[in-house]
C-alpha cells in the first residue's frame, strides 16, 4: 500500500464511482509535519471545508507555491 503525502495548497481528488461523480478538494490543513493525513480540505463542488481522511480511492496533485499563490489570487483569496 502507498503512503499519502500532501502539503498546503495541494489537491485532494477522489476518483468517481459507479453512479457518484468524483470529488476534489484544495488542501487547507495537513496534520502531521511529514503530509500524512488526516487533511482539512475545502471542496470545489460546495465549498464546505472538513476534515478527510483520504481512501484508497483518493489521490494527492501536488502544486509549487508559485501555482498556489497564482490560484488564490485569482479567486480573491488572501491566506
């Protein structure tokens, strides 16, 4: 089994499944100093922010700071 690894900033994707559309997430929040979950994500379908704890069907995208801090900006966001 793969370790998950994730920063802030990052993507948290949850692939579809039968008959339920896959998610994704910007990652606000990682617990542990080594990117191991749990994460607190905000979700891009409803905006609700919560704690995951990421399944076998989940993935990490990784961003460099530069592609985060461009994101925020465009979405008027100021972290």
């Amino acid at each position: 089994m793969r370790t998950m690894f994730a920063k802030r900033g990052d993507r948290l994707v949850v692939r579809s499944h039968v008959n339920l559309p896959g998610r994704d997430a910007e990652i606000l929040e990682v617990a542990h100093p080594d990117g191991t979950p749990p994460y607190r994500v905000r979700w891009s379908d409803n905006g609700h922010e919560g704690l995951v704890f990421p399944g076998p069907d989940a993935y990490v995208e990784h961003f460099a700071a530069d592609e985060v801090a461009a994101n925020r900006a465009s979405h008027g966001e100021h972290h």
